[in-house]
C-alpha cells in the first residue's frame, strides 16, 4: 500500500514539474504578464487609476 501512494505522489510531481515546464516554454499571449500595460491587447493590460 506505501509503495503505491509513493509512486501515486511521485506520478503528481512529475506531472505538475512537466505542466510548469509547459507553461515556462510555451506562450500563449503578448505582453510581459508584469502589469505595465505593454501588452499588445489593450483589454488585456492593466489600467492603473490616475
């Protein structure tokens, strides 16, 4: 049974490491995600109040 759940959280590791990884490699949009508005969406940066 403790071999099991070990390698059941061994399985969840590696598969959030790989989604990390994913998201680290892949982009799926413009902009610098650091809230400056240099996004190329003007819908997708943020608008800070005056």
């Amino acid at each position: 049974m403790q071999t099991i759940l070990i390698f059941v959280l061994f399985a969840a590791a590696l598969v959030y490491l790989g989604w990390r990884a994913y998201k680290r490699f892949v982009v799926t949009d413009t902009g610098c995600r650091k809230g400056c508005g240099c996004a190329a969406d003007s819908r997708s940066s943020v608008r800070r109040a005056s």
